[in-house]
C-alpha cells in the first residue's frame, strides 16, 4: 500500500514531464529549440519534436508569406514634383536563426519595423534617382522600379533572416497642398493650347480669305477686261457703220444723226432747254422753228 502511494506521485511527473518534453510543429511553422536563451536546435519540418522539459524552450515562427503594409511617405522624383507614396511588401522568415539573432524576443513586430524602415529608405533612393520623373512612376514603367526597390530592399533584408517576395506602390498621389497648383497648372496649359489652335485657325481663315478676295480681284479683272475688249469691238464696228453710211449718203447721214441728238436731249417729261431759235441744233426742224435748209 505504502509502495503504491510512492509511485503514484512519481509516475505523475514522469507523465507530466514526458507531456513537458513533447512539442508539435505545424506545417506552417519553424521552431526553435532555446536553453537559456542559446538556439539549441532548428526545427523545420512538420511533427512531433522532444525538447528537455523546464529547461529548454520552443519559440514558434510563422512559414508563411506574410504582408507588411508601409507608412505614406513623400517623395520628390527628379522633376521635383512631390508625390506621396504608400507600399506594402509581401515577405517571409527564410532563416529563422538568423532572425532570431536580428530581432531577438521582439519577434515579427521588431522585424517588420525594421523592413518597413528598409523599404522606405529604398523607395526614396529608387524614386529619388536621376532619370526619374513623376510621369515615369505613374506609367507603366512603375513596375521595373518596383523591382529594383523589391531587390535592394532584399539584400538587406537578408540580415534580418527575411526574404522579401514582392513589393509593390498601392497609390502615389500628388500632396493635398500641391493638387490646386497643379490643377491651376493643367488649366493654364490647356487654354494655352486652346489659345493656339484658336490663332492657328483664325491664320487659315485669314489665308483662305485672303485667296478668297484675291480670287474674285482677278476674276472682276479679267470680266472687265474682257468687257472692255468687247466693248471696244462694238465701238469700231459701230464707227465702221457710221463711217460706211457717212460715205454712202452724207445728207442722211447728218439728218439721222440730228435726230438722234434730238431724242437724247429732249427725254423726260419735265426736261427745259434754252437755245436761239436759229441755232444749228434746230437746222433740220424747218417751218416755224427755223428756215427750211436748201
């Protein structure tokens, strides 16, 4: 009876120790074996592990790719148009050793200040560089400048026994205080290129005006050109008439002109004409209003 009392107690460490001494590791985890503080052991493959109980420890790190969201910072591209950026990287614990020797019992929220530090540092100095504008981070080519902040970013990183997978820019916004000026900017150069198209439209009108009036000149020119020619034809063929009927009869050439003159200085109702009665102009009128010519 005695001996059953003793061995109860001491089949209840021996149990209790053996529970101690007994750890798992998920398949998503590393673990490190500590005593007194010194890493002992790695374990990285999924399973049961054994561990020496009240003496050693087992600290658990997670083997997954994990995300880190970086603080917004400004940065100021080579054309010095400031831009406030916001990142996050994805990343996992590649050495857990040397992790453990990096941050210590701070674990993931020490190392991530620590990434967070790095990857602001680099995306200022890749941002920042010659040959960088704002236009280049807001294009297409953003993605080969993430690259390079995802790769000198990992050589650093890997001091802290961390190994950064990917790092990408989520926004890059212009400052609250610079986005009237580059508003007022953007106003200005539009209505300069509006001003230009409207000069540059009122200079084709001009010419096609210009070609315009210079067009009808020509046209009422050579109108009246050719006017006077025809004119002029009609004028010699009319003397050559009067010439050929002066020649043919001078008597009734002289009468018929006579009476043409009559008619075109009596026309209109109201017309006066004040002339001696014995004027040549009245030579062919006869009777009361002159003598009868012989």
């Amino acid at each position: 009876m005695k001996r059953a009392t003793y061995l109860l107690p001491i089949g209840i460490v021996v149990v209790a120790a053996l529970l101690a001494s007994i750890f798992i590791v998920d398949e998503r985890e590393k673990a490190l074996v500590l005593q007194f503080g010194q890493i002992k052991r790695v374990k990285e493959d999924p399973g049961l592990a054994f561990k020496i109980p009240l003496i050693q420890d087992v600290v658990y790190y997670d083997d997954r790719i994990l995300a880190l969201d970086t603080d917004t910072i400004e940065v100021t591209p080579s054309d010095d148009r400031r831009l406030v950026v916001d990142a996050f990287a994805r990343y996992r614990i590649e050495d857990v050793v040397r992790f453990r020797q990096a941050v210590g019992v701070g674990g993931l929220p020490a190392a991530e200040t620590r990434l967070s530090s790095i990857l602001n540092a680099q995306i200022r100095e890749v941002l920042g560089a010659d040959q960088v504008t704002s236009d280049t981070i807001l294009s297409e080519d953003r993605r080969g400048l993430m690259n390079r902040i995802r790769d000198q970013a990992q050589s650093e990183a890997r001091a802290l026994g961390l190994n950064v997978v990917d790092v990408r820019l989520k926004q890059t916004n212009l400052p609250d205080q610079n986005l009237n000026a580059t508003f007022e900017r953007m106003r200005a150069e539009r209505e300069r290129e509006a001003a230009d198209e409207i000069a540059r439209g009122n200079e084709a009108a001009q010419r096609v005006r210009a070609q315009a009036d210079r067009t009808v000149v020509e046209l009422v020119s050579q109108a009246n050109k050719e006017a006077e020619i025809v004119r002029g034809e009609a004028d010699a063929e009319r003397n050559a008439i009067y010439a050929g009927a002066y020649a043919a009869d001078r008597d009734f050439f002289e009468f018929y002109r006579s009476l043409s003159a009559y008619e075109e200085s009596l026309k209109g109702s109201n017309s006066s004409m004040v002339i001696a009665p014995d004027s040549e102009f009245f030579e062919y009128f006869g009777g009361s209003m002159g003598t009868t010519p012989e």
